[in-house]
C-alpha cells in the first residue's frame, strides 16, 4: 500500500513539473514589448486579457516583490522571506515612486521566465 502512495506522488511531481512547463512556455509566449509598455503605464488597475494572464502567472506563488521601510522608498525583495529573518533586498536600488517599483519587480519576473528554466 505505501509503495502505491509513494508511486502515485512521484506521478503527481512529474505531472506538475510538465503542467508548469506548459504554462511556463504559454505565458512566455504573451510576452511582447507591447505588453510590457502597457504595464509600465498602468501597473495597477484594470489591464489587457494577456496582460491579467501574465500577472496572475506570477502572482502563483511570487519570487519577487517589494520591501519599504517608509512610504516613500521600496526596494525589491527576493521572496519568501524566511520567518524570523528580516527581507533582503536584490540590490541597492531604491525606488521613491510605486508605479515604478512595481514595473521593476514586473521586469524582474519577465526576465526570470524568459531566462530561468523551464
């Protein structure tokens, strides 16, 4: 019976590692630089079909986002942060507006989906 389990998990991992390759290759595939203007105009609020496709993408389960220690200044996070630990940003770049910021940490998942591993 355990060895059935273990089987039917291993199943399960190899699936899903196929299934996000698909979704990886898909969303990959919406990415245009058209796509990417629209986004640094509006990071917020209501965008294109694609445009919500490729931010719910990344919005499962995020490997970026943003830190601030105040209001006026963020800086990008790598994520998840480990409990207890404090965030430790990507570099030294600080951004004082948040529309900019969030196009930033935007660039920083297009450019791990086009570059990472599939």
């Amino acid at each position: 019976m355990a060895a059935n389990v273990n089987a039917r998990e291993d199943q399960q991992l190899i699936y899903m590692g196929q299934f996000d390759a698909r979704i990886r290759a898909y969303v990959r595939s919406l990415i245009t630089p058209e796509l990417i203007e629209e986004h640094r105009l509006k990071p917020l609020g209501q965008h294109s079909d694609q445009l919500d496709r490729v931010l719910n993408y990344f919005r499962r389960p995020p490997k970026f986002g943003l830190y601030s220690q105040n209001t006026f200044e963020y800086q990008i996070i790598a994520l998840p942060v480990t409990p207890g630990a404090g965030p430790e940003p990507l570099d030294e770049q600080i951004f004082t507006e948040k529309n900019q910021a969030i196009h930033a940490v935007f660039l920083k998942h297009v450019h791990e989906l086009q570059e990472g591993s599939e």
